[in-house]
C-alpha cells in the first residue's frame, strides 16, 4: 500500500512527501572539515531553536569565524531537496554564509551575494550528480538555483526565482 501523501507549500515551493515527514522535517550536513548535523528543524510548524542554532553554526564562514542566522526558508528549501532524493547521503555544503571580507576574496562573487545574508548554500551530494539536485531545486520552484557542473555544486538560495549555468 502507498503511503499517504501531503503537499507542503512554501511560497512557490511545493513537494509532495510522505505525511509522516511532515510532522518532523529534518536535514543532514557536512562540510569540508568534516563537521556533521543531522537534526529535525521543524516538528509541524514548530521551529526548534536548538536545531537552526545548529545548522547555523554549520553553515557558517570558517575562515571569518563567523555565523549569522541562516533564512528559514533556505532551510526548507534544502530539505525539501534533501527529502526528494530520499535523504540517501548528507549534502556537502562547501559555502553557506560569507562575512563580507571572504566575499571580497572570492574571485566571480556577486558584490549583493545572498551568500551574506545567509540565504544562500553552495552544496553537492555524494553519488548524485550536481545536475538532478538542480533539475529536482527548479521542479520545486526554489529560489536562485545555479549549476556548476565543472565544480561540482550547486548554488541554492532563497532570493527570486531564476536560474544560470556556469
């Protein structure tokens, strides 16, 4: 028998899941230096503080040293993403929130990057190709969605729709 199935809704973004997930939405992480989360965020429409501390600090600038609360709606982006694929490995999240110094650094970063804000994630996933997560992101009506296919990643964030490839 199939299980039953709900649509969430956020904004543009919709993704029909399995009802259960619903009521515990979650995401799984890691970075280059090796640091994992995997942590329930949301249980129904209750946020919890711990779990976007933590995926804050996860997402932060390493190099600056330091975190900045991360968009809500990135997060449910990116486990929107993560729970279409079947939350089969973590994404490996090679940028997240910038301090404007290391944007600066950053040879071809956008100046208005989203990046600073924390409404932006540069992410890959083990033994997925960087194109079906960006195909699946633009399916659920994401935000920016940028494919870097000789890098490896994929840009998501939480601004206006729209799309590149670079």
């Amino acid at each position: 028998m199939a299980a039953s199935r709900r649509l969430i809704l956020l904004g543009p973004l919709a993704l029909a899941v399995p009802a259960y997930a619903a009521s515990e939405t979650w995401l799984w992480l890691t970075n280059p230096a090796g640091d994992e989360v995997r942590r329930v965020y949301r249980r129904g429409t209750t946020w919890d503080p711990t779990a976007l501390g933590a995926i804050a600090v996860m997402l932060r600038d390493r190099g600056a040293a330091e975190s900045l609360a991360i968009d809500p709606r990135l997060i449910e982006i990116l486990g929107a993403i993560q729970a279409g694929l079947g939350f089969r490995a973590p994404f490996l999240v090679t940028s997240g929130y910038r301090a404007p110094e290391t944007n600066r650094r950053l040879e071809g970063a956008a100046q208005r990057s989203l990046h600073l804000a924390g409404m932006a994630a540069d992410i890959s996933m083990a033994g997925t190709a960087p194109r079906q997560i960006a195909e699946l992101a633009l399916k659920l009506g994401a935000g920016g969605v940028g494919l870097y296919p000789s890098a490896g990643f994929v840009h998501i964030d939480s601004g206006e729709v729209r799309r590149w490839t670079n």
